[in-house]
C-alpha cells in the first residue's frame, strides 16, 4: 500500500506532471497535442504521461496511432479539490488552458483525429 501511495504522491509532486493532470483533467488529450500545449518535446511529455498513468490517474484510449489520456473518473473530484486548495490564481495553469483551447479548436484539421469514447 506504501508504494501505491508514494506513486500517486510522486505523480502530482512534480510542476510539469500537475500541469498535464489539470489538462487531461476535462479532456482527452494525446502526447502530441499535450506537447504542442507545454511547449516541451513529445519525448519529455510522453515520460511524464507514464508516471501519471503508472501511478493509475489516466484511463487511456487507443485511436489508430494516436493514445488519448484523461484522468480517471474516481480521481477527477480529488483533483479539483487539490487545485482549489493550491493554485487558484496560477497563471501558468491559466496560459496552459487558454493553449488547450486554441489546440483542441484545431484539432480536425491537424493530425489527431480525436479520442471517440473518452470526448467531454
């Protein structure tokens, strides 16, 4: 059970991984659109998906070559409780989610076709 816990806990600990929690938090978002998001490389953005989804926080969809994650249903709520308690006025998160929108509003023309069971 120690190591579960540490696992979550390691999962949320690091800025870049609460940053891609809080993205996929409402919707499902693949590697590539989560790096073009964070402006960061897929590599690092692919490495950082897997300790979350290690850790059991994403439910994942696979569509033709692309994965699409989202947060677990069960832990949605303890996310949303956490980012009211810590960051309420972050403007990091604020930029990352102003991104998301622009993103996801070009996401039939770009490459991602988009998840089919995991939409908002």
């Amino acid at each position: 059970m120690t190591e579960n816990i540490v696992t979550f806990s390691r999962a949320l600990a690091d800025p870049t991984r609460w940053r891609i929690v809080r993205l996929v938090l409402d919707d499902a978002l693949c590697v590539c659109e989560l790096a073009d998001i964070l402006e960061m490389p897929q590599s690092s953005v692919s490495s950082h998906v897997q300790v979350i989804r290690k850790a059991g926080l994403l439910e994942s969809e696979k569509c033709e070559k692309w994965t699409y994650f989202r947060i677990e249903p069960k832990y949605r709520e303890l996310v949303g409780i956490l980012e009211n308690f810590f960051e309420s006025e972050d403007a990091v998160l604020k930029s990352d989610a102003t991104r998301a929108l622009t993103r996801l509003a070009i996401r039939e023309t770009s490459c991602c076709p988009g998840p089919k069971s995991l939409k908002s």
